[in-house]
C-alpha cells in the first residue's frame, strides 16, 4: 500500500512538472513571422500586429509595398517587451475569477516568465481568484519635460521638393520637408510619418524638368484628392476623397524647362500618390521596318510610323510586303518612371522582344497565337524597345503591351 502511494505522489509530482508555460508566452520576445494569405495587403497586416507598413517594408527590404504575394513569410518587427529590472516599480494586482497569467501579462506589457520569476510562481497555469501577485508598473517620472517634437525623416535626394503640412488645404508651414526621386507614395494608413499621422494631411511636390518640344501625356493615380500645375497653370483639379483613381491629361510644351507642381491629400483610409509623364508624339511611336522575307534580311520593302504594335494581319500589312512570308522590325523609345513592368506579347508567328539591346523574350519559331509575360525591373528614365517579328503562313498577330507592377 505504502508503495502504491509513493507510485501515485511520483505521477502526481511528473504530471505537474509537464505542465508548460504556453509557447505565444515564452516566443513574446522571439522573432514574429507571417505567411501573406490570399486576398491580404500590406497595410491590413501592419494593422494586425499594430506596426507600420514602413516598418515592414524595411525589415524584410521590400522594393515595392505594393507587391506580395500568397505565401510569402514577412518578418513583423513587433516591439519585446523585456523582463522589469530588479530596481524597477513593482505594483499589486488581484487575480479575478476567469483571469490567465498571460493576459495579466499582456495588460502589464511583460512576459508571463517575467511574473513567474517576479512571484515564485511554480506552474504557471494555476493561479486563482483573489491572489495578489506583484507586478511591473512604470516608474513616475520625477519631473515631466516639454514633449520633444517628432523628428522629422531621414534627409533624401532627388529632383522633387516635396512639402508635408498637417491639415488637408495645403496651408500653413509644413511640418517637414524632404527631396525625393519620384512621386510615388502609397502610406497605406500609417501616414506619412515625422509627427503626420495616417489621415488629414497634406503634400506638396514641386521641380523644374527640361523637356523637348512635343505632345505630353501627364497621369496621376491618387487616393484622395490630387492636383496637378504645368507652369503655374492648373491642368488637372481633383481634389475631392476618392478610392485609387487615375486621371489622364494631354498638353503640348515647348522645349525647355518647365515647372511642375503636384498637391495632394489624405483625408481617412489608404493613401496614396503617384504622378508621371511620358512623350506622347514621335518619340512615343515606333517605327517600323517591313520585310518582304521572313529573316528580316536587306532592304526595308516599307516605312512607316505605328502608334502601337497591336496587328491582327487580315490583308497585307504594307505597300509591296506579303500577307504571308513576312517580317517586321519595330523601334521605339519610352519613357519610364522606374520598377518593376510586366511585358506582354501576342504573336502567331515568331516574335523577339528587346529592352536596351537586352534580349528579354526570346519565342522566334512558327506557332499559333501565344501570348507570353515576362517581369523585368526598369530604371527611370527614357529606354530603347525594340521588337521583331515574322510571319510565315495562316493567322498573322503581332501585339505588345507593358505596365507597371
């Protein structure tokens, strides 16, 4: 008898040693991860963990905020809070009916390993109503100071002045000013950051470009409200809230220098701004070179300017070139505002495709229509595209498009 009861007191004594401190308790202060689920963004994540967008983005160096995808595991930097030190305020707190160490814990901004240290605690999962444990508050202050103004962000570089004022008019002094490489900002709804939270406030963007003489497309894609000046001239007024829109507008320039000016503003939700311009005359057309062969070989059988490459051959395609046993080779340059696009290509039969002499799709051989993506990452600036094409016998398709990521 006395050695069953030994037996029992050892299975007692082993079952109360199994007992562990819940593992979301002890990984408090270990690096948090999180697999992107369908349908998911970044700002609805950072809202999730209570962090920012931008403080993802720099933990895992993320190029574009833009772009994840299902599957992807993210660093969180979620703040750890650590163990009270010995000299640290320690407080009272009484245990109430239905209460878990680690939501104390949580409602104490400490660790569930801290209170059993702090308490002498041997399992911390049995703790009961009217127990009074000790537990880390803050110290008072001995005397409060003047509240230090945010800083503002890091100084950057580029051509844009870009000024940030805490109210949605564009009025006042900005709190902050700082350069910049493009008017590309999505803010998601963490703000834009140095003492301007992520509603009511206010951007303006301003820089002096030289352009040749020509026919200009603007574009602005913006959530709210988004005004655009040409020389002091107001070509594009939009300033109302809004989901992500894009506006379009067609002016013609002189050579020369030309000032720009971009406001924006963010009233509540996501937030974001972007704005570019592209040459939308000459330079924006490609030139084609017709082949009365399949080789792109000799002599151009015929000239001649196409807006854009968007064929579906039913006739011949040019003055003396065949309907089949034919080839084309097309030239353009392009203005880009810079990341990561997305090049689409139809073609039935055989098409090449090059970015600045740089092969990027590679499918000359007889096929039906095919269409094929390739991703490639574009500086800004102003590329040479070219695009060559042949056509043997049957259906004749010959079509390229890209867009920004």
């Amino acid at each position: 008898m006395k050695g069953r009861f030994l037996s029992l007191v050892v299975l007692v004594a082993l079952l109360l040693a199994g007992f562990a401190i819940p593992h979301n308790a002890e990984a408090a202060c270990s690096p948090v991860y999180h697999v992107v689920k369908p349908g998911q963004y970044l700002a609805q994540i950072a809202v999730s963990y209570g962090v920012t967008v931008q403080a993802i983005v720099q933990a895992n160096n993320l190029w574009n905020p833009n772009v994840i995808y299902v599957g992807q595991v993210l660093l969180i930097p979620v703040s750890c809070a650590p163990a009270p030190a010995p000299s640290g305020c320690i407080g009272t707190y009484v245990v109430k009916a239905g209460e878990y160490l680690k939501a104390i814990a949580t409602r104490y901004h400490t660790t569930v390993t801290a209170l059993v240290n702090l308490n002498g605690i041997t399992n911390p999962n049995l703790i009961y109503p009217g127990q009074r444990l000790r537990v880390p508050i803050a110290c008072p202050a001995p005397k409060p100071g003047p509240t230090p103004k945010p800083p503002a962000p890091a100084p950057s570089t580029g051509p844009w002045t870009c000024e940030y004022f805490n109210n949605r008019n564009v009025v006042g002094t900005p709190i902050f000013t700082k350069k910049a490489s493009l008017v590309d900002f999505n803010f998601g709804t963490g703000g834009p950051g140095g003492g301007i939270g992520g509603t009511n406030f206010s951007i303006r963007c301003t820089r002096t470009r030289t352009l040749e003489n020509g026919l200009y497309l603007f574009y602005a894609r913006a959530d709210d409200g988004v005004r655009v000046w040409i020389d002091n001239v107001l070509v594009m007024d939009h300033f109302i809230d809004e989901p992500p829109t894009e506006y379009t507008v067609l002016r013609q320039l002189g050579a020369g220098d030309h000032k720009l000016r971009v406001e924006y503003y963010q009233h509540t939700g996501g937030a974001l701004i972007r704005f570019w311009l592209q040459r939308w005359d000459g330079i924006n057309a490609w030139r084609g070179d017709y082949f009365g062969n399949m080789n792109l070989s000799g002599t151009p059988t015929f000239q001649r300017y196409d807006p854009a490459i968007d064929f579906n051959f039913v006739t011949a395609p040019a003055p003396g070139v065949p309907l089949a046993h034919f080839s084309v080779r097309w030239n353009g340059e392009f203005y880009f505002t810079g990341g990561k696009y997305l090049f689409t290509a139809t073609t039935d039969d055989g098409m090449r495709v090059y970015l600045d002499n740089n092969l990027i799709l590679d499918q000359f051989h007889d096929q039906p229509p095919t269409t094929y993506h390739v991703n490639v990452d574009v500086s800004e600036g102003t590329h040479q595209l070219r695009v060559e094409y042949y056509q043997d016998i049957g259906t004749a398709v010959a079509r390229l498009t890209w867009a920004q990521q």
